[in-house]
C-alpha cells in the first residue's frame, strides 16, 4: 500500500505540474536549467517507483528468464513507448496533421520510462543482483565524463553533446526545443538507468528486512546516504534535471526513498490509512490515469474547455498564479473523479 500511496501522490503531482494555465508559481514550474523546484521532482520520483516495482514483480518469478516473462518485458516496453508516440500524434492529428509524422516527436515521458523499465527488467533477470551499486557506479562514471567532455552543462545548443546528439541522429524536428536538450533525450537515458536501478536496489532492501520496522530503516538509511552523496556531488556537478546529472540522479533517488520510508512508517507502522485513499486511487491505476490526463488535456485545450475553465476560476480568483493553480487543482479533481470510478468498480488498467 505504501508503494501505492506513493505512485499515486507522483502522478497525482506529474498531473498537477503538468496542467497549470497561464502563468504559473515558480515551485510549479520546471528549472530552467540548474537548480531544482519541487516540480522537477514528480518524473524521478515516477522512476524510482519503476525500479522498485521491477524487483516486487520480478521477484514473483524468482528472476527466472523464462519465455513468457521476457515475452511480457518486450510488450510492455513497446505498449510504453508506442503510447508515448500516440499522444502526441493525437496532438499533431487535432491540429490537422494526421499524417506528417516527419514532425513526430521521439522522446518523451513514456518513452524514456519504457527503455528505463525494459534494461533494469533484463538486468533483473540476466545479471547477479549484487552487481546493482556497481553497475550504477558506472553508469553515472560514464555519464560525468561525457558530460564534462562534451560540455553537457553549456546552454549552447550548438555545442553541448547531449543536444548534438538527438539533432544528428533523430534530426531536428523530432526532439523538444523549448530548453537547450532534449529533457527526454537519447543520452539521458543513461543516469536515468542509473536511477531506476537505485529504484530496484531499494525494492531489495525491502524484501531483506525481517519486520516492517527494519524494512523502513533500510530504507531511510539509503535516501540518507543518497542525498548526502548528491549534495556534495554538486560542488563539481550542480543539480539539473534539463540533462538528468548524477547529482540530479542521487538527490532525487534520495528524497524518493525517504518519502517511502515515512510512508511505510505512517502507513504500514502506525496504521493511518484513511488519508491516503485519493493517492491509492491515482496509484492502483497510475499509467492509465496519467497518459488520460495527457490526452484529457489536448482534447480541452483544442476545444477551449481548458479556456473555458481557467476564465470562470480567473473571475473568482484575480491573482492569475492562484487562478492558475486552481485550474491545475480543478484538472486533477477532474482525474481523480475518473480514477475513483476505475477504484470503486476494481477496474485496474495494466499493460
């Protein structure tokens, strides 16, 4: 259940950023570049849960790469990344570009999850798990150096490697260009690993603990020992989720598992679980609500109901950043109605 109330409070808060109108408050809106809000912390905290859930599934099969299990890893990572393509096809085909996929976008969410979950899933099954830090090491080693050599923390388009690379090899009108890279991009794939392979590593600890309590201080000790390592990576490597930068990866891995923690502890510990019925409803169905809400969201922009909306809250509430995060609350609202309905009726949407 802690899992549960955890993903859902991501999604619940990857809806919310994702849905502000106007002008929005700053904590709702992503860093520029270095730095960090409490908004650029909803994807990672999505990832991390990945590689957690990774090891809970997988487990269930004892790691035994059978044909049925791998079969599984290779639909659900193409259902991922197929869908991810989908909604912003939806998008190009309402504005009345059905068929010019040369402007289709590559990298997004989705897709990023999908390769995430498809390379920690067969690390899972074909590497010895005690192998977890190592490979994480190393990923992340690797990262640094192609971010210090190929001048990953430029702004310059022209010049940093990460952008370089998503132009040359999927070319200019796949990627995003609202920031210098791509922030779904082909090269950050590589930390992003690195951090849904911290995900799995915690699922471990949890399974090895012998009572809740134990499981809990497993996991608060590892969000410590993250979040000290990452804060002091960012004397040399400062915080940017733009690129997805080591520091980025162990901070935010961190602060996911110290959530976890205090969840497992109020949760599964102390036993307070009425609250956590609107997270338990965005968590058991958190895929489908989160890709409804994209598609929710092209559909009310297209038809102005977003508009609609956004100016009846505006003539309640002048200030335009409280109005703004009223329309982002009342767009939730609207989704967790959904989710309620899936709950109530124990439909739960999986790939």
């Amino acid at each position: 259940m802690s899992l549960d109330v955890l993903r859902g409070l991501t999604v619940a808060g990857m809806i919310l950023v994702n849905n502000g109108y106007g002008e929005s408050f700053e904590m709702l809106r992503h860093s520029s570049w270095n730095g960090m809000t409490p908004c650029d912390l909803v994807f990672p905290f999505f990832l991390f849960i990945v590689g957690v859930s990774c090891y809970l599934a997988l487990s269930k099969s004892q790691f035994n790469p059978t044909w049925p299990v791998v079969r599984k890893i290779f639909k659900r990572t193409f259902l991922l990344f197929f869908i991810g393509l989908a909604i912003h096809w939806v998008e190009m085909a309402l504005d009345g570009r059905p068929l010019d996929f040369a402007h289709l976008r590559i990298w997004a969410v989705l897709q990023r999850i999908a390769l995430c979950y498809f390379l920690v899933s067969l690390f899972a099954l074909f590497v010895s798990h005690r192998y977890v830090i190592h490979v994480v090491l190393l990923l992340l080693a690797a990262y640094t150096l192609i971010l210090l050599f190929g001048n990953g923390y430029s702004e310059d388009a022209s010049v940093n490697v990460i952008a370089q690379a998503d132009l040359r090899l999927f070319g200019y009108d796949h990627i995003y260009h609202k920031s210098p890279v791509d922030p779904e991009g082909l090269l950050g794939t590589i930390p992003s690993v690195a951090h849904t392979l911290l995900g799995f590593y915690c699922g471990q600890l949890i399974t090895k603990g012998s009572s809740v309590g134990e499981k809990a201080l497993r996991i608060f000790v590892l969000g410590t020992v993250l979040i000290v390592c990452g804060y002091l990576l960012t004397y040399g490597l400062p915080l940017n989720k733009r690129i997805w930068s080591p520091s980025y990866v162990l901070v935010t891995c961190g602060l996911a598992s110290l959530l976890l923690g205090l969840l497992v502890y109020v949760i599964d510990i102390q036993g307070r679980q009425t609250w956590a019925l609107p997270f338990r409803v965005f968590g058991t169905n958190a895929l489908a609500l989160y890709v409804g809400s994209e598609l929710l969201a092209i559909l009310f922009g297209h038809f102005d109901v977003s508009t609609f909306i956004y100016d009846a809250l505006h003539a309640l509430i002048l200030p335009s950043k409280w109005a703004s995060l009223a329309y982002a609350l009342t767009f939730v609202l609207i989704n967790y109605a959904i989710g309620y309905l899936l709950y109530r009726r124990h439909i739960f949407i999986k790939l």
